[in-house]
C-alpha cells in the first residue's frame, strides 16, 4: 500500500524549554512516510543546538531570522513535498 506523504513543520524561536519534546513527539510517530521540516528564527537560547542534536531525524533544518510566525510558517510550507502539511508549533 502507498500511504501519503506527510511533511510536518515546525516552527520556533527560544523554546529551549519545549523543542525536544516537539521534535521526540515526532520522531517517535508509527508512520513511517513523514519529511521533518524545522524552521528557527536564529533562537538566541540553545534552541538550535538541541535542534541540531536530532538532525539525523530532522530533513531540513533552517536557521535564520524571519519577520514573524506567518514568514516562518511560509518558509516550511515552501519546502515541503508531502500530500498533507501540518504545522506543530
């Protein structure tokens, strides 16, 4: 069976608190067609260093400034290629 393609992008800025329960919420789903996308906005905490700790697991990474949510939203949404998109924040 060909099962659909599922991007999920996450988005962050200083969420040295949360990110790694995020990202192991994830990488610890039973579906295996899923593309990882996660956009931080140059967190100035060590969000991007805890991101970088699961970039085996991770396909894209981008870390640079944005101006807002909805850019950085775009930003992962623009890079996808899965069937479904879906945003977890």
């Amino acid at each position: 069976m060909n099962y659909p393609k599922i991007s999920i992008v996450t988005i962050t800025f200083n969420a040295e608190k949360t990110i790694e329960q995020t990202i192991l919420s994830v990488c610890n789903q039973n579906y295996k067609n899923i593309e990882y996308i996660v956009i931080d906005g140059q967190s100035t905490d060590s969000t991007f260093s805890i991101v970088n700790r699961y970039s085996d697991k991770i396909d894209i990474i981008i870390n640079e400034p944005d101006r807002g949510i909805s850019d950085a939203f775009n930003k992962g949404i623009l890079r996808s290629t899965g069937d479904l998109v879906f945003i977890l924040s």
